[in-house]
C-alpha cells in the first residue's frame, strides 16, 4: 500500500519494483552497463577503465562502486588492480548516479592511478610536459591542473617523474607540495621500478642482455628483452638501472638499433608519428602515505599497436597476451611473472 500525501510522480517510483526491498524483489536482476576491452586498452587496469567511464564522478564514489562490487571483469568482481586484456567482458551495475556520470564526451586525460596524493597519467606522445616557448601550447602540467579544476577540486600538480616529448606513457603528478616532497624523496632514495617497450629495427643477436654504456661519463645500464622480432622490426621490452638522459634511446642507437621515429639518434620515420616508439609501460613504487605497493600500467598507443600488428602479423594477438607477463627486476635480472 502507497502512503497518501505523495506526488503522482513519487507514488509512480514507489511502484517501480526496482525501487522496493531487495527481499520483495528477489528475481529482479539489475540493468548491467556492458563493455569489449579492445587492443586499444590492453592492460588497461578496472580503477582506470572506471575513472575513463566516468571522468567527473569523485573518486570515493569510485573506490564504492569497486568496494560494492559493481563492476565485474568476465563475471567476477574487479578490483582496482585487475588487468584487463583484450577480449574481456566488464559490466559495470547502472544506477541514476552512475549513468549520469557516463562520459559525454572524451576525457581530458588518460587517468591511470588517481588517490589524494597523486595522479598517474598516460601520457601521450608529442606532448610536453611543461609549457614551452610557444605560446598556447597544450603541456601535460597544465592539462592536469585543468582537469581538476573541472572538477572543482583545488591543488596544482607537480611532476615527480618526466618522459620525453616524443615518449609516451606513465607519468607521476603529485597533488600538493607535501606529497611532492614524500614522493621526491622516494626517487631519490628508492627509485621507480619502470618497464619500458618499444619498436626498433631488428634483428637482435640474442633474445635478451645488458647494455653498459657509459654516458655523459657516468655508467649507465639497460636491460632488454626481445618480445618479438621479424617484418624489419623489434619490439623490446627494456628495464632502465640507471636514469641517465635519453638512456634507452641513445643505448639502443649504441648497439645498432635505434628506436624507430627517433630521428635525434639515428631510427628509422614513421609516418604519422607524433614522437619516437617508446612507451613507458609499467611503473611500480613503494607509496610513500600508505606502504602499499603500486603498481601502474599504462596502454600503448593505438600507433603503437598498429605498428607491433605490421611486424607480428598473426603472432599479434599472443604478442599482446605476453605484455602482462612483463615484470620488474628481481635480483640483477628482469624476469616474467
């Protein structure tokens, strides 16, 4: 029975059997939001795929929604974490607030981490990361403070790590000067275990090694390994023990193969190209607030993609498989996990 005193429009929403005690309606299954992941989100983590659905929602109605279990990958709860692969299945539970939140338009950014102390971007190729001497110029820097302006939010963001104009991928902001400082000190004391890919010519003499180059007069170490090689091209997976300037690319052009599209050191063009193929593609740190272990990956960009399909042919589907097998150094060596 519908108390009296109520609207038509409220008694008419007291009568939706989606509005009554889930014990009176226990046959009744929610409507599901339904998403492929595509090539293009690859290794994408869910907290990110959720921060792309839903650009302007805040992020503790984020952390409710994966805490409530409303978005599941392939049937089961997802967790911030969980790494989606191409082919997955993710449905995420539709409500009011949820669906007004849906993404009208393109995000400004590619959130990959956000909490109260920092915001992982990916970054895209051809973008700088601090304004330049060209007036009006888009940088990441002031892309990043926009967003949250959008939002209401106040703080200007600092970056504790940078990526080359023409390299893409995982970039650290901090959201205040005290969070700039703690993460500050953790580079400087600990370091950032990176993971970085990129396409370069083939063909390498051996599957995996070690460049030690000096450079700049300081010693300087890479480590690689060759996911694949053939149709002219390599695509490598590198994990940097050094961080000297423009390390992967001038040790790669040192040892006769160098990055493609990076014309500084000697790789061959790439049409329609924003920058050189070098991708940073996995970042993992101690958080300096919490203690907990981050661990954040960042999708390659659709040239990218195109161009590992180009060489691969029909190993580009494997090959895309492997990438989240990429883990950090353990010991003096990188190995899969």
């Amino acid at each position: 029975m519908i108390a009296a005193g109520v609207t038509a429009d409220e008694r008419a929403e007291l009568k939706d059997p989606r509005n009554l005690a889930p014990a009176a309606r226990p046959s009744y299954t929610p409507f599901m939001l339904t998403y492929t992941i595509t090539d293009k989100d690859n290794c994408r983590q869910a907290g990110s795929l959720l921060r792309t659905l839903l650009p302007d929602a805040p992020l503790s109605y984020l952390r409710k929604l994966l805490a409530s279990e409303h978005l599941s990958v392939n049937g089961k709860p997802a967790s911030r974490e969980t790494l989606l692969r191409a082919g997955d299945r993710v449905t995420l539970k539709e409500s009011a607030r949820t669906k007004g939140f849906l993404a009208a338009r393109p995000a400004l950014l590619d959130i990959l981490h956000e909490d109260q102390w920092l915001i992982a971007i990916n970054k895209p190729a051809g973008l700088a990361m601090h304004r330049t001497s060209e007036a009006g110029e888009p940088n990441l820097v002031d892309l990043g403070g926009n967003l949250i302006a959008e939002r209401g939010e106040q703080g200007k963001l600092r970056p504790v790590n940078r990526l080359d104009r023409g390299t893409s991928g995982v970039v650290l902001l901090a959201r205040s000067s005290q969070s700039a400082g703690m993460l500050g000190r953790l580079v400087k004391e600990e370091g950032l275990g990176k993971i970085y890919l990129a396409l370069a010519n083939e063909a390498f003499p051996a599957d995996e090694g070690t460049i030690e180059h000096p450079l700049d007069d300081k010693e300087s170490e890479t480590h690689y390994k060759v996911m694949y090689q053939g149709g002219g091209g390599a695509l490598v997976a590198l994990w940097p023990m050094t961080g000297r300037m423009h390390q992967i690319r001038r040790h790669l052009s040192f040892i006769g193969h160098p990055v493609w599209g990076d014309s500084r050191y000697g790789g061959r063009a790439v049409p329609d190209c924003e920058g050189q193929l070098l991708h940073s593609f996995r970042t993992t740190l101690d958080h300096p607030a919490t203690g907990e272990i981050l661990d954040i990956f960042a999708p390659l960009p659709v040239e990218f993609l195109k161009q590992i399909k180009r060489i691969a042919g029909d190993n580009y589907g494997s090959l895309l498989d492997s990438l989240a097998a990429l883990a950090p150094i353990q010991g003096d060596r990188p190995v899969s996990g």
